[in-house]
C-alpha cells in the first residue's frame, strides 16, 4: 500500500502533494542505481508545507522512484532511462514481482482516490483540486538556468478539466496570484506553458467531469537550491500565504458556476 496520509475534512478545496515522497519499498532499494540526492531532486521536496490550507488534504510519502500515481498505469515505474528524464534509476533489471507489487500499490491508491472523493461528493456539489508541485530549471547544470520565458515561477497546468466552464475559477486564481506582493514583486504566473496537467488530475476529471476543477499548480523550485536541496523558509512561507490568500476568492467564484449534479 502506498505510504499516504489522507484528511477529510468540511471544504469543497482539495489539496494535495502527490510527488512530495522520498520513501522506498525495502524490496526495491537494492536495485535502485540512484543516490538519496539524485532522488530528492525530482521530487517535490517541502510541497507540503503548503498542504493544510485546507481541511481536505492528500498526502503521499511514496518517492516516484517507487511508483509514479501522476502517470498512466502503463508508464507508473519507470523503466527506462527515458521514463525518468535520462536517469539510469535501476542498478540491474527490475524483477517483475517487484513491477507487479508497485502496481498493486498504484491500483490501491486509486481505490483510495474513488472512496475518498465519493464521499466529498455526497457532501458538495462541486470541488477544485489544489494539485502541488514543483520542478527543476537548473537541469543542466548547477549554474545553468533555464530561459525564464519558458519557465514561469507559477504554472497552472489546466488541460484536464471542462476550462470553459471553470474560467472564472481559474483566472481568479491566475489574477490572485499575480497580484499578490511577493516580497515587493510579482511573480511570473502563467498557464499551461511547462505543464498542463498529470494523470492524477486527468483521472479525477474522467471520474468527476464537471463537478471537479483539478488544478495542477507547478511552482518553479526558486524558493530552494533544486542541486543541494536547501529551502528557502522565508520564500515557502510565503508561497504558503499566497496560497491561502486564493482559498477564498476561488471559493467564491466556483459557487457561482452553474455545475450539473449527477
């Protein structure tokens, strides 16, 4: 079973830090080619700090490296270098045992999934989904950065979703956060330009359609050092209040959506 802590609570917001895990099945840790460090960096480290700006909340301890829930079945473990941005990530040949156990613990996330959200459905007519991560812009080398134009600090991947009928959901949340003061600034927001949403969301709009909002909010990894793995407190706080300044307004404009009851 996928190491996941799941709190369920009174909101119609969802949040979530699918990717945030670092932990390894013991059965798999043998094979594994990759270091701890080399593991933490495409992770989402310090993506739950962000988490409980909800009383609805999805934790997963489970490193990627183990299982990816935010991919299709087929493609869950990765087993080529190709699956995993280049990385040799197993030291030999990954037994089919082990494949077939972290595809059962794939499996049981998404009975997990189906429980848990069919409950919040027969207490809310809708709900938008807060799906957190981050991701690297320094992928090829320490002091190589990415072309900021390609990379915005914030991307709100929106692809898996009815985004007619969500706009006004998702340009509130666009506009909240590109007005909020960061720190004496404002921060690049944009939409869909590095990602536009995992299977993760992709599921739940298949299983919910459009009574869910699944937004997969990517925040580039300038509030830590991406090679060293070092946080930057002071920038996670206040992503954290950014974040629980949007928790409102978007409340206010999904209640106004007509949406159709099932």
């Amino acid at each position: 079973m996928a190491k996941l802590k799941i709190q369920k609570g009174k909101s119609p917001i969802v949040v979530c830090a699918i990717h945030n895990g670092h932990d390894i099945r013991p059965e798999v840790l043998p094979y594994l080619n990759l270091s701890e460090a080399e593991r933490l960096r495409e992770e989402d480290p310090y993506t739950t700090e962000w988490l409980y700006i909800s009383d609805n909340t999805i934790k997963v301890n489970s490193s990627r490296f183990e299982v990816d829930i935010n991919r299709p079945r087929e493609k869950a473990v990765y087993l080529r270098p190709s699956d995993a941005w280049g990385l040799e990530v197993w030291a030999n040949d990954l037994p089919q045992q082990i494949v077939d156990n972290s595809l059962r613990v794939y499996d049981k996330f998404y009975e997990q999934m189906e429980e848990y959200f069919d409950e919040l459905f027969l207490e809310h007519d809708w709900l938008v989904i807060y799906d957190i991560h981050s991701y690297n812009y320094r992928r090829e080398g320490v002091d190589k950065y990415s072309s900021p134009e390609e990379n915005p600090e914030v991307n709100l991947g929106t692809a898996n979703m009815n985004r007619e009928r969500w706009a006004p959901v998702i340009d509130t949340m666009i506009s909240g956060f590109r007005e909020f003061n960061f720190e004496g600034r404002h921060l690049d927001v944009r939409e869909n330009v590095k990602f536009a949403g995992g299977y993760f969301s992709e599921w739940l709009h298949q299983r919910y359609g459009d009574r869910i909002c699944p937004i997969a909010i990517e925040f580039k990894k300038f509030f830590m050092d991406e090679w060293t793995g070092e946080p930057d407190d002071r920038k996670i706080q206040h992503i954290r209040e950014l974040l629980i300044a949007s928790i409102n307004p978007v409340k206010e404009a999904a209640s106004k959506i007509k949406i159709p009851v099932a």
